[in-house]
C-alpha cells in the first residue's frame, strides 16, 4: 500500500502586515496607507503633518495673491490711474472669476503630477501674478487691456486652493481627513485677511507725499520662493496618488450612471410587498405597491406627473 502526501496550502495567520514604507528618489513614497495604524504611528503621522504645513503655507500665498486687486483697485485714482468705475469694478471681479474657474483643472493636477511637484509649479505660477502687479501699478499710463490680462493672471492663487485640498486628502486616513482638510482651507483663507491687514501698511511705508504701490507685489516674491524650497525639500510624492487625467471623469461618470441605474431600478428590486393599495385613475383602478406609493407621494414635489405614470408602476405590484 502506497501513501502518496498532499501539499498542505499556506497557513495564514493574522500576523501578516500591509508592505512597509519605501522611499526613493526624488522624495517619491511606496505603499503609503494612512489607515494602517501601525504605518501612520511609525512615521506616517509625521510625514502627514509636514506635507499639511507646508500645504498651508502654500495655499495661504495663494490666497493673498487672489486678494491683491481687490485691495490695490481702490488706490489706484491716487497715483495717476483713470479708469473710470466700470473698469474698477472688472479689475476687482475679474481675478475671482479666474481663480473660481481654474479650480476645476486644479483639482485634476495632484493626480496627474504629483502633490509635490504640482506644490511647487502651483506656488511659482504666483511669481507672475506677484510680478506683474508690482510693475503695471507703478505706471499710471498701463493701459486698462494690461491691466485687465494681469488681474486675471491673480486668479492663479484662487486655484491654488482645489490643488491643495486635493492633495492633503491622501495623507490622512479617514477618520482625520475632517480635521486636517479644515485646517488646510482655514490657514489658506487666513491670507485673505492678512493680505487686507498687510498691503495698506506695506504701500504707505517710506512713502511722503505717495503711495509705494508697486510694494502690494514685491513684498510676497521671497514668501513665494520660500515656499516653493520647502516644497521642493521637505513634501513627499505618493505613488499611489497617481493617475490619469480621466480617472477622475470616469469615476464622476460612474457614479452618475449608478445612480441613474440605481432610480430606474427602485421599483424593481425584490422584496416583501405585503401591502397592495388600489389608486384610481382615468385609466382604471391600478394596483401598486407600497413602495410605488411612497414614489407617487414623494414626485409632484420635484414636478413629476405622477398620476400619468401610474399605469406604468404595475411592474412594481407583488
């Protein structure tokens, strides 16, 4: 008699941990998963924070950028300009529009290029903003059209804001995401109003008989360049955050597909259907479900004819 032994399979245990860390060049990061608790204890809490400071910072800029016509505008009769109130009122709005629309793009750019990287493209894009503000106002013959282009460039830091929250969210697990995305829109919109306290005091300093306009700008170019190092020296790339740009469509498309499948469907899904109400219609007494009844209730609220659809719930009957 022959004993022929069958392999054994694998014993797993409870033991077996999620793929450590691992760094490589250019400050890029495997394997980051910030729900694993013993990941985010052993150093993954820390690499978080930092990103988040230097996130802040960053957005912070942004918003004091996106803040500056609105609060140079109303000085500008005083050294010379002449627009007259119509092209004011553009110069002021013109940035929030730009910076309101950009965010839409800028939500898409951590994915494709990196939180890093984009961190740093993102703050340096302010330099022109920043830059060009300091010289158009320190010339009262600028003509409103370079003026106007040069506004607009300021909605570059309103975008700053979608880029910034984006890539903070995969730092942290779920449980904190709140925490730390309230204080990464809270310290960036805190530049709002430290630019609105800031550029008055900076545009009459040294000035006698003017305003130093041209400082509104200046001031922020060392602000932006240190935030631009620290990005390039101390935040981390997560590899794992990388995707194309229409991953993030196909998603929104799914879900909405779902969810439309999901409505469409409501009345068809088995379940017990104890109870059978009659409604009368011109049609002729149409038996539906209890389910199909809660549906006829709820849809004149958002202008559905629902007596008209009556006859076609009949699917819905036990």
């Amino acid at each position: 008699m022959t004993h022929t032994e069958t392999p054994s399979a694998p014993l797993v245990t409870d033991t077996q941990t999620a793929p450590g860390l691992v760094t490589r060049p250019g400050r890029w990061i495997d394997n980051w998963n910030a729900e694993d608790p013993a990941q985010w204890e052993g150093g993954g809490k820390q690499i978080a924070a930092r990103n988040l400071r230097w996130s802040i910072f960053a957005e912070f800029l942004g918003f004091v950028i996106w803040q500056l016509w609105s609060i140079v505008v109303v000085s500008l009769p005083a050294v010379g300009f002449t627009f007259d109130t119509g092209q004011i009122f553009w110069l002021i709005s013109i940035p929030s529009l730009v910076g309101a629309t950009l965010r839409f793009p800028y939500s898409f750019m951590v994915p494709k290029f990196g939180g890093r990287n984009w961190t740093i493209i993102s703050a340096g894009l302010l330099l022109i903003p920043a830059t060009g503000l300091a010289i158009c106002v320190g010339h009262p013959e600028t003509p409103f059209g370079v003026m106007l282009a040069v506004a607009a460039l300021a909605g570059l830091g309103g975008g700053n804001f979608a880029s910034s929250m984006s890539n903070i969210t995969y730092f942290y697990p779920q449980s904190k995401k709140g925490w730390a995305l309230g204080l990464n829109a809270a310290g960036g919109n805190l530049g709002a109003s430290v630019a609105q306290l800031v550029v008055p005091i900076a545009i009459t300093i040294g000035a006698a008989a003017t305003l130093n306009l041209p400082l509104a700008g200046w001031i922020w170019i060392p602000f932006i360049l240190l935030a631009m190092w620290g990005a390039w020296s101390t935040v981390e790339e997560l590899r794992g955050a990388l995707v194309g740009f229409d991953v993030p469509v196909r998603n929104l498309l799914r879900c909405r597909r779902d969810a439309r499948e999901n409505r469409l469907h409501l009345l068809e899904r088995d379940r017990p259907r104890p109870l059978r109400v009659v409604v009368s219609h011109a049609s002729g007494a149409v038996p539906v479900s209890a389910e199909a009844v809660g549906f006829l209730l709820e849809a004149p609220k958002s202008g559905f004819d629902a007596l008209a659809f009556a006859p076609q719930l009949r699917s819905g009957c036990g």
